[in-house]
C-alpha cells in the first residue's frame, strides 16, 4: 500500500483509509509500545488537535490505543502543532501526537508525531510503528489490570504555550502603538494569537476565529490572504498575519495589503540576525520551491545559503547537518532553531515584527530587501506518483520549457507529499512567459496521470 507516513505524518481524507478510527487506534497503540522503550517508570503522551470536526473521532481512539498500551494520555484540546512540541518537551513526555492535517480542507485529517525532544519523530521511528500495525504484531501485546493507561486533561496548555511564544520576543520590546491584523484561519490558533499579540501590547483585529468544525482553512488563513488584505487596508493596520490550520505557517500582508512570502519573511528576519550577530554560521536553509530572488538576495547580503528538498524535516535536517538558525519554505513554514524544534507561526510573526521595530521601518520597505522573480505554480490532481522521469511525454514538454528559459529561469516539478497531487513550478523572466510554460507543463502531467 506504500509507505503510510509521508513527509508530515499520516494524512488523508477523514473515516477512508487510513484516516479511520481504526487506524488511528493501531497507531496509538504503535507509538505507545515505540515510546515505552525508553526506560522509566510511568509513560505517558500528549495528544493536541486542531479544529476540524473529525478531531473527536481520531483524539478519542488514539487516547484508547495509548491508553490500551499502559501509556498515560494528557489531552490539551484544539492546540497549535508548534503548541504540542513545545508541551511534549517541556512537560517530560515520551511523545506528542498532533491531530490535524494542516492546511488542507476540513474533511482531511492526520496524525503527527513528535519525540520527546520536541522534533519530529525520525523515519526508523515512524517506519517502526508501521511494521507493528501492518504486520499484526502489536495486536498480540495487551497489558491488564493496573498497567493499563489513563487520560486526562490538561486545562492550562494555552496558557502554558502563550507565555513560551510571548518569551521569545525581546525583553526589552513591546507591540504598543501597532495595529495588527490576524488570520487565524478558524484553525488552531484562533485563541492562542490573539492572547500573544494583545498581551504585548497591540492593537489586535482578529479574523476567521469563529470555528465551527467544518470551516477551517476555508477561504482564509495562510492560503487565502485576500480578507486578511482587504482588513488590513480598511482598518489602516501596520501588518497582517495569517496562520494555517495547524499555526505552523506564516504569510504576512504588508501595510498596503500586499502578501509577503515566506522566501521574503526570511529575507528580512535573516538581515536581522546577520546584523546582529545571531546568524549562526551565517547560514540560511531554504528549499528548492524557494524563489531565485530570494538567493539573489543572500547573495548580496553576504549569506551563505542550503538548498534543501521541500519538506520542513528537511530543511531541519539540513539547518542540524551545517549549524544553522534559520532556515524555511516560501509557503510560510519557519524554523527559528535558536526559539523552537519546529515551524512556529506566532513564532515567525513574532520575529517579523521585531524586525519592524528594530528598524524602524515599515513592512513593505524591509520586504525590498528580495526582489521576487515571476512565478507560478499549478497544482495537478493525480490518479498516482509514478516517477516523473519515467513520463517520457512530460519529460520533452520540460526539456522545450527549459530551453525556451534558458538560464532566465527553471522549471520544477514535484509530487505533493501529503496528497495525490504534483505541483508545476515555473519561474522566468516575465509573467506571460511563466504563465504560459507553466500551464502548458500542468496540461502534460494531466494528460499523463492526471484524474
């Protein structure tokens, strides 16, 4: 059936295979048997969700797989995925397990998991859990009596989690007297960033914090920026922040309404730290979705830059493998290694706008620092992921679309890693050039394996 984890956990559409309770109940009970290797008395698990209404389901047959395993399950509610890392490490468990499927619509979900260390559980880990489940084995392991797990709440998480992302903005700042648009995407953060911002002291407007179970990600939040623009304009903010279901992610909108990427949020955050010396190894880990401006820019910036595959365990791979602090995807997600495990939104936010005060000047002139090259990107559904380079149709369309480019651009095409989708990727060296390739390339992989 393929590997069930993929880059960012088990994911897929809620009650089908293998997003059931079922399965959510066996990956419990995998994970718990995995975590009780390490030595120590009592063991026990944080389990979080985001808003969507298929989270009751999947929390109450993890807690009983965990709990069937003699593992403790502390609950903490809708809660970030950044929130869960942070509580898995600093309340001692032996793991964390996110219940969301991010950015994607509401009828997705997943299960994510993080180690005891606050990072993402490594590949042997993950392909362990799977050898139980698909070989039948953890079915036969069954503790009694007092062995068995408990659950219980834990009602302070927010409140634990505010304070942890408020400590990571200078002591020596404040928000005050700036005016601050939210997104909160009716996912995870929708109580959590507004606490943060307010608390240190701006002037908060928060959008999309109404979830209902079923309106998460839609027509808002980190991939649909345009409410978020329209308010800022309206309301005459200083900046707009929008977050993705989960609170991992970070789009910001500019004092005008204009979007600024994650490749541009980088940008800014890495001059910082070059300037004040907290660019560990003068090193910025981007990926290879990222734009050629952006490494247009490090360049003249003095920065030395990784190129990583697409995926946030990759460029912490990368960012551990060279010593680096920051590093990220152009779609938003962030690591400051220096602050957390893992891409944080209000974390990256809160860099962002220290970044403002620090210089005093606004969004739309520290975001100059890149200059964007023309880009495009076409999502294709696919029926399956055959290797592209097996596709000898696609493969001529791309060899005329880069001849065509020359050394002006590139074209890269790639399967999505948490859905049955490829993505076509074009920059060049004007719209219509870049329009043009990319749909042209996005009709061959439809002719090919689209569905």
């Amino acid at each position: 059936m393929g590997r069930m984890f993929g880059t960012d956990g088990v994911r897929g559409i809620a009650n089908v295979h293998p997003m059931t309770a079922e399965m959510a109940l066996e990956i419990g009970r995998a994970a718990a048997y995995v975590c009780k290797k390490h030595p120590k008395q009592r063991h026990k698990i944080v389990i979080g969700k985001d808003t969507r209404v298929s989270g009751y389901m999947l929390e109450s047959a993890l807690t009983a797989g965990i709990c069937s395993m003699g593992v403790d399950v502390l609950q903490v509610g809708p809660l970030s995925t950044p929130g869960i890392a942070f509580l898995t490490r600093s309340m001692r468990a032996d793991a964390g397990m996110v219940i969301s499927a991010s950015h994607n619509p509401y009828q997705d979900n997943g299960i994510k998991i993080f180690s005891r260390s606050g990072f993402k559980l490594p590949d042997a880990e993950e392909d362990e859990i799977e050898e139980l489940i698909t070989s039948g084995r953890i079915r036969d392991i069954r503790p009694t009596a007092e062995e068995i797990g408990r659950a219980k709440r834990i009602e302070d998480a927010s409140g634990r989690y505010i304070v942890f992302c408020k400590n990571t903005f200078p002591e020596d700042q404040t928000l005050e007297g700036m005016k601050i648009v939210l997104d909160c995407a009716n996912g995870a953060t929708y109580r959590l960033a507004p606490a943060v911002f307010s608390e240190l002291g701006a002037d908060v407007t928060a959008i999309h914090c109404a979830p209902d179970g079923i309106n998460i990600n839609r027509d808002c939040g980190s991939q649909h920026t345009g409410d978020l623009s329209a308010r800022v304009r309206e309301t005459g903010a200083d900046v707009g922040l929008a977050f993705d279901g989960d609170g991992d992610r970070l789009i910001a909108v500019d004092e005008r309404g204009v979007q600024i990427t994650g490749d541009q949020v980088m940008a800014v955050c890495a001059r910082m730290y070059k300037e004040l010396g907290l660019l560990r190894n003068n090193l910025v880990v981007a990926t290879v979705m990222s734009n050629f401006g952006f490494f247009a820019a490090m360049k003249r910036l003095g920065i030395r830059e990784g190129v990583s595959k697409v995926g946030d365990r990759y460029v912490l791979e990368m960012m551990q493998e060279k010593g680096g602090v920051l590093g990220g995807e152009e779609s938003g997600h962030i690591i400051f290694l220096n602050h957390h495990t893992t891409g944080d939104g209000i974390i990256s936010a809160l860099q962002l706008l220290w970044a403002m005060r620090w210089s005093g000047r606004p969004l739309s002139e520290l975001a100059g620092v890149m200059s964007l090259s023309p880009q495009k990107i076409v999502n294709v559904d696919v029926s399956d992921k055959p290797p592209l380079e097996t596709l000898p149709e696609l493969q001529a369309k791309v060899r005329e679309a880069e001849a065509e480019l020359g050394e002006r651009g590139r074209v890269l095409i790639r399967y999505s890693g948490t859905q049955s989708m490829c993505r076509v990727m074009v920059e060049g060296p004007t719209e219509e050039m870049t329009g043009r390739l990319t749909l042209a390339l996005a009709d061959a992989v439809k002719q090919c394996i689209g569905r």
